[in-house]
C-alpha cells in the first residue's frame, strides 16, 4: 500500500514531487508568480529560554550587542 505524503509523519525527499508537478503548469490557480526582490532577507526565528536567555541577556549587554547579534556571530564563527 502507498504512503499519503500528506499523512505520514516522515515524508521522504520527492514525496510530493508529483503534486507540485501537477500544479506547476503555468495556469494553475494553485500557483501565483513574482518577480523575485533581489534585496529581500530571510529572517529565522531562534528561541532561547530560561537560563540561557539570561547568559545570552549577559554576553550581549557586555559586548554592546543585541542578543540577535550575538546568534548571528555564534553562527558565523561556528563554521
């Protein structure tokens, strides 16, 4: 028996290969197409609670940082 992509708890990479395919065609009301904007940014939510707020609180107040700062350069240097 087939697996519903739409159900299963792991859907697998290409699972709903055929679906897009079948909506990407150019006239579908399923679709809307824009122009891209070069300058747009992706913006990523990041949760840190209790006492690991606190120390990122801290080290950005410390370095005169904003706490998303502080992420983005954890980030950046983890590489």
């Amino acid at each position: 028996m087939a697996k519903d992509p739409w159900t299963d708890p792991d859907p697998q990479p290409g699972a709903f290969d055929a679906f897009l395919a079948s909506i990407d065609q150019g006239d579908s009301p399923y679709v809307e197409r824009h122009e891209g904007t070069p300058g747009a940014k992706l913006t990523r939510v990041v949760r840190v609670s209790g006492e690991d707020a606190a120390r990122l609180d801290a080290l950005a107040a410390e370095r005169g940082l904003a706490p998303g700062e502080i992420v983005a350069e954890l980030v950046r240097n983890a590489a």
